[in-house]
C-alpha cells in the first residue's frame, strides 16, 4: 500500500475496494487504518518490517 502525505492527512488506496482514503496524521501513527468503504484493517508498510526483523531475533 502506498501512502502519500497531504497536509495533515495520508492517502492512500485500499487493495480491496480500490477506494480513495484520507486519514489524519495520528491515525497513521497508531499502526493500522481502516477503509472508509469497506471497513476492511490495513498495517502500514513500515508495521510488516518491524514484525519481521523481531521474528528474525528471536529465531538467532
């Protein structure tokens, strides 16, 4: 998902529904977004890095 900044707000495209969305700043900070259309969750890209590099941990 690519999120492009807009003043105080992000937009992005939701993968499902292929719908426009805005969300404020602090939204995007907490971790996920939902879609306005279809309400489905989205983790930002960033989220997916960190999951993956503390799996990585702790398997070494």
């Amino acid at each position: 998902m690519k999120v492009i900044p807009m003043g105080d707000y992000y937009v992005w495209y939701c993968e499902w529904c292929d719908s426009r969305n805005l969300t404020l700043w602090t939204r995007v900070e907490s971790g996920d977004v939902y879609c306005g259309a279809c309400h489905l969750r989205f983790s930002l890209p960033g989220d997916a890095h960190e999951e993956e590099s503390r799996a990585i941990s702790s398997i070494l």
